[in-house]
C-alpha cells in the first residue's frame, strides 16, 4: 500500500502534469522554450524518483553499509556542481545491520529533506555528512555553516514552505527513530536522525 500510494502521489502526479504541459504547448502551435524545460525538469524528477522506489525495493540493498553507500553517492552528485564543499564523515567499516525497505525509504527521504534545505535555504558554504554507529543508534548527521534559524518557532508551524522540518520529524517517529534539531540564527543547522539497532 505505501508503494502504491507512492507512485500515485509522486509518479501519477508527474506524470499529469508532463501531460497537461503537452497539450498548452500543443495549443500554442508554436515552441515554448519554458514548457519544453518544466517538461524536461520533471521529467527528470521522475526518472530519479522510479530509480528510488526500485532501489529501496531492491532486497540486495537491505544493508547499512548499502545504505550508506547509496547516501554518500546521492550527496556527492546532487553537490558535485554547486559552490559549497562537502565533508564525509563515515566510518572506514560499517556494521553488517539489516534495514527493512521503510527504514531505508525514511532514511533517504529525510537526508534528501535535510540537504535539500541546507542548499536551498541555509546559503552554506559547507556541508557535513556524517554517519556514527554507536550502541544504541545509528545517526546521520547533515550540519550547515549557513544562516540558521530560529527552529522553535519554524517548528511550531504545522503549514507553510519549511513544513518539511515537521515531516521529517514525523518519518522518523514512523520507524521509532531518532530525530534532532538544532539551529540558531547565523550559527548553521544541524540535523541528526537515525534508528535504534
């Protein structure tokens, strides 16, 4: 059911959309280079979606040292071409810990949330990455030397453009996970979350 709803939330959304933007340009009998791109961006948006759907399907990738693999690669190119550096921090041998795919799913989902607002939000010039395996967690970690903010209070809001700082409490609390935050203004965010083993 949770695949299910997925794909028609995320996919069937896309989808419409790439439709809909087909026919304005159709009507328009002439070529609309900011159609043509929408189409192109989501599109792509997409195509990166399905690749993570079957990933996290995928039962050889049931492991943390998959995981983290996975999560290290999606940092780096989705960073590789913007100007802000990257620091990994990880552990040269990550223990053999098995994840179920809604582990893994809500793991992916809050470190895309938490980079994505450290890139679009945060004006960072440097992001760290960072996964510690202790006894009884395994945390990730993304931390941001950008502008912070005030979290109580964008926390407390239950709508507006950062309600995603709520929904990535709320994934965590859907495997009985681990989530903090910690931000002040002009002194960076840190985001820290992660499961019980």
């Amino acid at each position: 059911m949770r695949i299910s709803r997925d794909m028609h939330d995320e996919l069937g959304t896309g989808l419409s959309k790439i439709a809909l933007l087909s026919e304005v340009g159709k009507k328009n009998n002439t070529s609309n280079e900011e159609i043509i791109n929408e189409i192109s961006t989501t599109s792509r948006g997409l195509a990166d979606k399905m690749g993570e759907i079957i990933w996290t399907l995928n039962p050889h990738n049931d492991t943390l040292g998959n995981l983290a693999a996975y999560l290290k690669e999606y940092v780096y190119e989705t960073t590789e071409s913007l100007p802000v550096q990257i620091e990994f921090n990880f552990p040269d041998e990550v223990p053999d810990i098995t994840l179920s795919h809604l582990y893994r799913q809500q793991l992916l989902l809050v470190t895309k949330e938490a980079l994505n607002n450290a890139l679009k939000y945060a004006q960072a010039t440097r992001i760290g990455f960072s996964l510690a395996v202790t006894d009884p967690l395994v945390l990730f970690t993304i931390q941001d030397d950008g502008v912070g903010f005030d979290s109580t209070q964008i926390l407390n809001q239950k709508t507006g453009k950062r309600n995603g700082l709520v929904n990535m409490n709320a994934r965590m609390e859907s495997i009985g996970g681990y989530y903090e935050l910690v931000a002040r203004k002009k002194q960076g965010t840190k985001i820290t979350y992660g499961f019980y083993r």
